[in-house]
C-alpha cells in the first residue's frame, strides 16, 4: 500500500475559496480509502483515469503564517516485476491565485526490483 498526505497550503495574499483538490489514481493502484479531514471528498470510479475528487468551501490566508487542510489518501499497489508509480495531485479555486506554480504535486515511487 502507498499512503499520501495531500496537504493544501494557502499562502495567500486572498482568502482562497470553492477549492477542488483532483487526485488521478495511478496505474497500476486500486483506491483503497480517503481520510478528508475538513475537506468533502468522493470515491473515485474503477478503470483507468478514475479520480479521488474532493472540495473546501474556503481555506483563509492569515499573515504572516500561512493556513493548510490536509487529506489522507491509501492506494493498493497491484504491479508485479519492476514498475515505477507516478501520482499527481492539483488543487484549483474559484479565488485569483498569484502564484499558480504550487498548485499541483508529482510523487514517484518504483516497486519491483530494484526499489
């Protein structure tokens, strides 16, 4: 099993609003369970493209600190011999973000041999 804490910082300079955090299970995982703390989450269909939704009404940017919302994710790995899992994650708002750069994550794990 692979388990990912998908944290959602804002950073501001706006209170961010009618967020959607979009997580395309990878290939080669089965989803197995979410955690959505404060976040609405919805279980992804099976088949390829298959994808963990999941929506916040606000997060506030509060300076100097920054403010974060956290969901868990657990996924089966069902590969066999040497395969390297790619995971990404992107969030979007309703709210103008200054800074878009920051708003998806790639996590790559390799299974098999070799690992």
């Amino acid at each position: 099993q692979i388990e990912y804490t998908l944290t959602v910082v804002n950073n501001g300079p706006y209170n961010a609003r009618d967020l959607v955090l979009t997580d395309v299970i990878p290939q080669g995982t089965t989803f197995v369970s979410v955690v959505p703390g404060a976040w609405s989450c919805t279980s992804p269909g099976s088949g390829q493209g298959a994808a963990l939704k999941c929506t916040l009404a606000d997060l506030p940017s509060t300076p100097p600190g920054s403010v974060s919302s956290t969901v868990g994710l657990t996924l089966r790995v069902n590969v066999s011999g040497s395969q390297t899992i790619t995971n990404v994650a992107t969030v979007t708002a309703l709210t103008f973000d200054p800074d878009t750069s920051n708003n998806s994550i790639m996590f790559q794990h390799r299974f098999g041999n070799g690992k």
